[in-house]
C-alpha cells in the first residue's frame, strides 16, 4: 500500500473512531474519550520542534525546544534557542529523570518533588513536558454534566487519581470538544479541591495521521497575569530512534 493510502486510510480511522465516541456519548466508557485522545497527540513515538512563551507582568521571554519521546517512557527535550540556553536538556527514562546544564556540565538528577517545578521557570511542569503521567490510564474517569464555554457545550469528563498511580494531581477534570473529541480544556486540582491552573488546547490540526490541538495555554489559577504558550512548530510521529538515543549520554553532548 502506498504512503498516501496509508495516510488516507489513518485519517478514516480516526475519523470513525471519533465519530463512534460522538454517537455513543456518555454510553461510551469515560476513558475511551481520553485514550482517544492520548494517542492522537502522543502516538506511539514522535520528534517535534516547539515554541514556549513564557509571560510574566515583569519580563516575557520565547524559548525553542526540540522534543523527542518513544512510548509513554522515554522523552528528551533540548533547548535550541535563546543562545544562553542552548544545550540545557532534560532526559526521562521510566520514572527516572535528569536535567543537565552544559556551562556548568552538571547533570541534575530531578527527584519526585520536583515533577510540580515548572519546567525553565515556566508554568508547565517537568511532569508535563515528559508527559510522565497519564490521564487515560493513571486515572479512573466519571461523566459530569455537559458545560457551556463562550458559547459552546463540552462533554465533561472527571479524573480521579488511582490508587497506586504515582500522579502529582489528584483530581483532573476535562472539557472533551463534541466537534473533535479532542480536549479543549484541562483544570488542575489539588488534595484539597482547589483549582491549580488551566489549560486550554486550541488551533487544532491534522499533521503526519494524527489531529492534534497545536497551541496549549497554561494559566495559574492564581496568577491571571501569567501564562505560558506551547505551540507546535513541526511533529514527526513514528519516527524511529537509535538505540542510543535515550540515555545519559545524548543529554550530556555538547
């Protein structure tokens, strides 16, 4: 079979499945809606080139990241630009992860408290960034009711930490789009059921057989003058790495 009929054969897929989840609605399993959506943006491997804005009220600052991940354990995140900041990388193998910082060639070992550190100062976590965690499976899921943003009805699903699932949020509630099955918004709670932040994923695209939100906006629950903007330059998926790509070795070149 030729590429282009395996791509138009990939869209379809996606298309049916989506459409299967909009007929069945809530008589489909909650989790369904997030696997769903979990493998259109993760993929079984992927190499993509971003954007990270970082605003502030004092100081705004545009970071350019290259991104590599295979499965959901293995992931490594290099700067390319500011200049000052080239080379600084992050490198998660399983549940073990590293930073390192080439002027100072120091590799930083990055312990379980520090997941909830935002990543370079950003709002978005170390957990985020290595997608350490995931919803699909590392959560067990609830219908709530349907809810209405600027003018548009959501289907509202509820994460609820499992048990043994080694997360950071406890609680995770998920507005999923009737139109894309993707999610549009993700609130983040705490033990105690305070909203922590928001996220909004929007610009959504269809890029190398995967639909996928293209912007993703973290706002502080508590900072509303605060924020930070991933956006998607280019996505790879499937992409095939060395043996040797994951490891120490990679994030400490210069």
């Amino acid at each position: 079979m030729s590429d282009n009929r395996i791509l138009i054969t990939l869209f379809q897929k996606n298309f049916v499945v989506c459409a299967a989840l909009l007929k069945l609605g809530t008589a489909a399993p909650a989790g369904d809606w997030l696997k769903f959506s979990e493998e259109q943006i993760r993929g079984e491997s992927s190499s993509a080139k971003l954007s990270m804005e970082i605003e502030t009220p004092d100081w705004k600052r545009t970071l350019e990241i290259n991104a590599d991940s295979a499965g959901d354990s293995k992931s490594l995140i290099f700067i390319t630009s500011p200049a000052k900041e080239k080379g600084v990388g992050t490198l998660r193998l399983e549940n073990k992860m590293w930073n390192y910082f080439p002027k100072l060639k120091k590799t930083v070992v990055v312990s379980p408290s520090m997941l909830l550190t935002g990543w370079m100062g950003s709002d978005f976590t170390n957990d985020d960034l290595l997608k350490a965690s995931s919803l699909a499976k590392d959560y067990s899921h609830k219908y709530l009711a349907d809810e209405k943003v600027e003018g548009e009805n959501y289907l509202v699903v509820e994460g609820m930490a499992k048990g043994d699932a080694k997360v950071i949020w406890p609680k995770i509630v998920v507005l999923l789009s009737y139109k894309s099955c993707l999610p549009v918004y993700q609130r983040y709670y705490d033990k105690k059921g305070t909203l922590i932040r928001t996220l909004k994923l929007s610009a959504v695209k269809e890029i190398d057989k995967h639909t996928i939100p293209t912007v993703w906006e973290m706002q502080p629950a508590d900072k509303k003058s605060q924020k930070t903007i991933l956006k998607y330059q280019e996505v790879d998926y499937d992409t095939s790495f060395s043996s040797s790509h994951f490891n120490l070795k990679t994030l400490e070149r210069d």
